[in-house]
C-alpha cells in the first residue's frame, strides 16, 4: 500500500484528506490512482494530517518508488 493511500485509510477518506489540504477530491484521487504519490508540497501537512502515522519518509519513499520506474 503506498503512503498516500495509508493516509487516506487514516484520515476517513479522499474527501476528508482534501478537505484538510484544501484541494479538491479529485486531486487526491489522482493522486491515489495515477500518481501513485502525493505532490511533494504536500507530504508535511499529509504527514501531521495522519499524526505522524505516516511519516515524511513514508511519503518521500513513494516519490522514489514511482521515478525510478
């Protein structure tokens, strides 16, 4: 499971991670069926989002899983 989609299961659901991003839903479906990753802007406000229950590392570790490839 990539980080991002760890976050989402955390916080409730697509809907409730944006909402506290301010963006919209789309974009972290987006980012959850397409990117496979969250936009590096992100990854702080996803991280204390989650109370640390996913970490920065976590985050990051999905930016370097999906550019090597």
């Amino acid at each position: 499971m990539s980080a991002i989609a760890k976050a989402v299961q955390i916080v409730g659901s697509q809907t409730a991670l944006a909402n506290i991003l301010g963006v919209k839903q789309a974009h972290v479906w987006n980012w959850l069926h397409l990117h496979k990753r969250s936009p590096a802007k992100y990854i702080r406000r996803i991280s204390q989002a989650t109370q640390g229950q996913v970490s920065e590392s976590e985050l990051l570790q999905d930016h370097e899983s999906t550019s090597s490839g």
